[in-house]
C-alpha cells in the first residue's frame, strides 16, 4: 500500500519547494491552507500530516483512521494536542535548529537598517535632494559605530550565541540576560535584567515565549533603557507589549525598534504600532527572518529525514 503525505498548510514554506524527495516515499497531497473545519476530510486517509500552524487535535484528526506521525515544519509546537495524540499512539517530530544563520542575518540587516537611518538617506538620493546639495557628504542624521557598542541579548540559544558572535566580530562588547534563570554559559558574559536594560546600545531578543518572557519588554522594561539604545526582536511576538513600545517611541525613551515577530500575525489593523508618529523609528518585516531559501530547503530535508526513519523503523 502506498503512503501519503499530506501537507496542511504548504504556502508557510513558500512555493519554490521541491517535494521530490517526499514524492519518492509516497503520495503527496499539498494544500496551500487548511482550516480546523477543513482538516478532518483532509487527513482522513493519511499516514503523515505535515504541519507549521494548523491545529492537531481531537477536532482536526479524529478521521484519521490511518495516522502514524505529525511532523511539525518548525521548533515550536504549541499546535499539537500531545496527551491526545499519545492517546493515539500518533507520533510527533520538530524541528530545531534549522534557521540560525538567517535569522542572525537578518538580525544585522535590521540593526544596520536602523543605526545608519538607511530609510532616510535612501529617501533623500530617491527625491532628487542630492541632486542640489552644496556638498558631497550629507549630515543630517549622524550614526556612530558598532566597534564598542554595548550588544545586549535577551535569550542566549542557538541563534543569539550566533548573533554574539557576529557582534563581537564588530568590536561590540557582548552581554546577555537569562530569563528562565539558567547558569551561565561559558565565554559568554551573564547580567541581570536590570543591567541588560540600563548598559545595552542595541538589545536583540531571541528568546522563546514562555512564562518567564511574555510581556516582560514593557513600559517599565523601556523606561529603564538608554534613550538612544536601539531594540530589535527576532523572538517572539507577546515577549514585547506593543503598545508600551509605541509610546516608549513616541516619547523618544528609545530611539529606534525592528520587528521580524509581533503579537498578532499577520498584523492586526489595530496594532498600536501603526500609530507610531515618527515611521523612521520602527522597521517592522513579517516575520521573513526564518526564511532564506537555503534555510528553507534545509527544513524540508530535515523533515524528510525524519519521515524516511520514522519509516524504517517500522
């Protein structure tokens, strides 16, 4: 009998996949999205589901008579019913590690975006300004090196030891908080909150969402922040509380952010965010810092990999 594979929501991975080395296992069934209402007919004979965001529970995959593994096309799986699917006797894989060297990249990319107020010198060539200028060099948004900066990470994993790195290549001096409290790592220079807060330059949050980060960038998180320190979050969305940013904006107790994660994905139309007044100091991507296409293709072959075991041990 042949197996399927059926993807539930396929467009999370973009649409330059090359599914070949699923196709050589099995039956492939790719749909761009699936709600929860969609999702019982969907899986009802299928052996694998592939999933990023769709929900795996007792409502979703009650019909699947055949079900032998969930594979979840990211680190995070908060989506999965685990005591039901236990139940089941379903299996379940992540994946981790995939996406550091993009979303440090990325990283860089948004901090220099920022620090040397690319939006505005871009603007200012673009409206034909130059074109009249007196001089050659034009100084009306300065911007200082990052060669002795103070880098300050929020969530010290795969990802932020990478980013520590790169920074320090910089010249930056590199400082980092733990939230869950876990000792320190070795070559790496542990603080407190309070030190994170008050001595970083730029502060990159690459932590996960959990009881000890939900909510914990707040008014009084920024109040206590250099005025022109610049705050990026590369994490997750509800880590920051946005409209405490907003006004840490407005009110210059900050000078600048950049978002590749919010609350509400995609962006809610009230999201306080879109009022902030002065656009230059908010660079917000959605959620894109994952997603370079070798790290793409990289995912993909790791799940393939763990379907092809899955397969071979039984």
């Amino acid at each position: 009998m042949i197996m399927k594979i059926v993807f539930l929501d396929a467009s999370t991975l973009g649409d330059d996949i090359d599914y070949t080395q699923f196709e050589q296992m099995g039956e492939v069934v790719r749909y761009p999205f699936t709600s929860s209402n969609e999702a019982p007919d969907r899986v009802a004979d299928a052996d694998v589901v592939v999933v990023n965001k769709v929900l795996i529970n007792e409502q979703t995959i009650s019909t699947a008579g055949k079900l032998k593994l969930v594979c979840v096309t990211a680190t995070g799986t908060n989506n999965l019913d685990k005591d039901y699917l236990a139940q089941r006797g379903i299996e379940w894989r992540n994946v981790a590690g995939y996406s550091t060297e993009s979303v440090a990249q990325h990283t860089f990319a948004m901090l220099f975006y920022l620090l040397e107020n690319l939006r505005y010198y871009d603007d200012y060539v673009k409206n034909g300004s130059y074109v009249n200028d007196r001089i050659f060099t034009h100084f009306a948004r300065t911007f200082r090196e990052l060669n002795g900066m103070t880098w300050g990470i929020l969530g010290l994993g795969a990802i932020g030891r990478r980013v520590a790195d790169i920074a320090g290549m910089f010249g930056a001096k590199v400082i980092y908080y733990s939230a869950s409290g876990a000792p320190a790592q070795e070559g790496y220079h542990q603080v407190d909150f309070d030190t994170l807060l008050a001595e970083s330059d730029i502060l990159s949050i690459h932590a996960p969402l959990n009881e000890y980060t939900e909510g914990l960038m707040n008014a009084s998180a920024f109040h206590k922040m250099k005025s022109d320190a610049i705050l990026l979050n590369l994490g997750r969305g509800p880590i920051i509380n946005e409209a405490d940013l907003a006004d840490a904006l407005d009110s210059g107790e900050i000078k600048a952010a950049g978002l590749d994660v919010l609350s509400v994905e995609p962006m809610a139309k009230d999201s306080p965010l879109l009022t902030v007044r002065d656009k230059d100091r908010l660079f917000i991507t959605p959620h894109i810092a994952w997603a370079a296409v070798e790290t793409r293709q990289r995912l993909t072959k790791i799940i393939a990999g763990q379907i092809r075991e899955f397969l071979e041990e039984k």
